[in-house]
C-alpha cells in the first residue's frame, strides 16, 4: 500500500467514525400563526380554532411550532400583526376572520414564500386560499328544533354584522323552523360586534321582552344563553359546545371542528403539496357538528332533527332547497332547486318570516 492509498482509507476510516458519532441535525419544524379575533376563552368562535390549533400540535408534534395572537381588531392592526407573524419565520398562517380579508391579501403579496389561509373571506391568490365551514346547515338543524320547541311562535337571533355569512345562517335557522312551524317568526337584533357578552346580553334580554321563547345568535360569548337560562327560555351554543354555561337552557350546540383542516394544510406544506383553493366543509365532512340534544327537547323535535341530519349529511337535502321566498313574496329559489353558491355565498336578504330589514 503506497502512501497515496493509506491516506485515502485514512479519511474514509475517519469519515465514517464522524457519520456514526455526529447527531444528525434535526429536521426544522413549520412555524404556524394564528391571529383571532376574540380571546382564546370566550366560548365560541375564537375558541374553536383554538382547539383545532391545539389538535393540530397534538397530531403533528415537533413537526410543528405554533404561535397565536388573540383580540386583534379587523382593520389597520391586523395587517401589522400578520406582517409580524411573517417576518417572524412563520411558514403557513391562518387569519380566522372575515375582516382580517383584504389585510391578508396585502401581507400574502408582499411574502410570496408563505402560505396564508383566511377564513370565510373570498379573496385568494398563488399563495393565500380560503376555507369556511357550511355552518348554515347546522343553523338550519337549530332552526328545526326551535321550531318544535317554541310555544309563542317567536324566535330570536342575536347577530354580529350584517354580511353573508351571518344573514345566511339567520335565514337558515328560520327556514329550519318553518320546515316543522310555518307560523314561526324571526326577530333579529344586531350587536355589531363579534365578542362583546354585555351587547349580547342587552339584546338577548331585549328578544325576551319581546315574547321570544327560543334564541339563537351569530356571536362568541355564552351570554345569550346565560340570559336564557335566567329567564326560563331555551337557546343554543354557537361555535362550539356551551352546556356548561346554562344546562337547562341549552338545547344543542352547532359547531365548528377545525383541526383535520389545520393537520391537513400543515402536512400540505411541509410535504410541498399544498395549492391555493376554496374548502367549505360541513357535516359531512365533519367541520360542522351538533352537540348531544338536551333531554327536554320532545321526541318529535329529536325525530325531525336527526332526519333532517341524516338527509343533508347524504346529499338528499339542502338548507336553501326551493322554494325560498323573500319577505316581499318574491321567489328567489323554485322548488325542487337549490340556491347557487354564487348566490349564497354573497346573501343580502331576508327570507320571508324573519322580521325587520337588513342593516344598510
């Protein structure tokens, strides 16, 4: 062996010692952001996504590396906490509200390297998608038992803002109630706010002034329901499961699970997979689910709940199946066809029984 040969098994011999003793480097996990819009622990919406973040650590483990920033106005400051959540490193971030739209849209152009998903907006690009669940089918499910369970033939909503998503599931629940009541009515008071318990509890207690017996509302706090428990009335959860809060009142819940969604997009851009698109997923799916019924509600109302249930989750039913009519009589859906998304999607009235007129 010449000298030449020696040194090269030399390098080889030490080469491999290193190969064996070295740790490998340890793969970087995705860094994920979350804004929200309410606190993590107001019982609703913001909630939700919090647990569908947390089910995503659980699933993925050091794979992933999650942050979030809760209470963040729609508007101005939303924008400057998503560009610090991209300037922070972060990979792929969700922004769980409508008004975070065109905040996201602006953020999303100037880091083309992330992957942005917003939520219910409608807006999207190479790198920002949208996804929502079908939340209307629940609030139709609320709507068939509110309309069994009423005595006064008087239903309340306390809502939000006034944009699609919210008037269609106020137009769900009162189409839900009509299917078994024709003679229901729907009073809606606006709160203009997505989290605020003292509004929604002066509306809550407004809408039983009124002589509403059953409540449902488009808000994050369980002060509806709370209201309804004190007064002797009945109520639902919304977003996610509320028992807790009145048990006596609540007579289920319709609820968003978002998890599979965050496992899925994560393991999507990690494995370089994940495309710019539209999800809108419900019961089926299971994005949207209903909390156990409450053993008041009569068997009747448990009956028509769990067969309207099994019909949309089969396909043979639609929330917005024709005919639906507007409050001046006017036919938007003939019978037999179903609303266009087009159409849903972007829902400025009132179906016929629900009272009043949409804020301008």
């Amino acid at each position: 062996m010449n000298r030449r040969q020696f040194t090269a098994l030399a390098m080889l011999a030490a080469s491999s010692v290193l190969a064996f003793t070295a740790p490998a480097r340890a793969e970087e996990p995705l860094k994920v952001g979350f804004v929200y819009v309410g606190p993590v622990g107001d019982a609703g919406w913001t909630y939700a996504h919090d647990q569908g973040r947390l089910a995503m650590e659980k699933a993925l483990g050091a794979k992933v590396k999650t942050t979030f920033v809760e209470n963040v106005p729609e508007g101005a400051d939303a924008e400057r906490v998503i560009r610090k959540l991209a300037t922070d490193g972060n990979k792929l971030i969700f922004t769980t509200s409508f008004g975070y739209m065109n905040p996201t849209e602006k953020v999303a152009k100037a880091f083309p390297d992330v992957v942005f998903e917003h939520a219910t907006g409608y807006k999207t690009s190479k790198n920002l998608g949208t996804y929502e669940s079908r939340f209307y089918e629940g609030a139709y499910l609320l709507g068939v038992v509110a309309g069994k369970m009423t005595k006064s033939n008087a239903l309340g909503v306390v809502a939000s803002f006034p944009i699609p998503e919210v008037i269609r599931n106020i137009n769900a629940f009162t189409l839900g109630a009509q299917s078994v009541n024709p003679a229901v009515k729907t009073k809606v008071i606006w709160v203009n706010s997505w989290y605020d318990p003292a509004k929604e509890r002066q509306a809550a207690e407004t809408l039983v002034a009124q002589g509403v017996d059953v409540m449902s509302q488009n808000t994050d706090s369980p002060a509806t329901l709370q209201v309804a428990q004190e007064k002797g009335v009945y109520a639902f959860g919304w977003d996610s499961d509320m028992v807790k809060f009145a048990p006596k009142a609540h007579l289920t819940a319709n609820t968003n699970s978002w998890g599979d969604h965050y496992i899925a997009t994560a393991k999507a851009v990690m494995a370089g997979t994940w495309k710019s698109g539209e999800v809108r997923e419900g019961l089926k799916e299971g994005m949207v689910k209903m909390s156990p019924l409450n053993p008041v509600v009569s068997a009747d109302a448990a009956k028509a709940f769990e067969e309207k249930k099994k019909a949309i989750i089969a396909g043979k039913f639609h929330p917005f199946q024709g005919p639906v009519v507007d409050q001046s009589g006017a036919v938007k859906v003939a019978a037999g066809a179903v609303m266009p998304l087009g159409e849903l999607l972007s829902l400025n009235y009132y179906v016929k029984g629900v009272e009043g007129s949409v804020p301008k």
